[in-house]
C-alpha cells in the first residue's frame, strides 16, 4: 500500500510540473512593447523577443 501512495504521489506531481509551461503570446505591436517583454518569463522570452524582431 505505501508503494501504491508514493507511485500516486510521485505521479500527480510529474503532471503538474508538466503543466505548468509558459504560453507564449502572439507576437504583434501591443506585446512586443518593452513593458510587457519584461513581464514574460525567461525561459520564454528570448524566443519571445526574437520572434518580435523578426516580424
């Protein structure tokens, strides 16, 4: 049984770590400003910015 509730566990806290990935918005005139670039999270916002210099 304490098998059984440490495979749960370990299960249900994989699946909320996965979840929890950053979406990027769209890449237009209004979220490209600076201010709102600041707001994004790093892992996200390199490509973020490239993305907005590219278009």
């Amino acid at each position: 049984m304490k098998y059984f509730l440490t495979i749960t566990w370990t299960a249900a806290m994989a699946a909320m770590l996965v979840g929890c990935k950053p979406t990027m918005p769209e890449a237009n005139r209004e979220n490209c400003q600076p201010a709102t670039v600041v707001q994004l999270d790093r892992s996200i916002r390199s490509e973020f910015v490239d993305k907005c210099l590219r278009g």
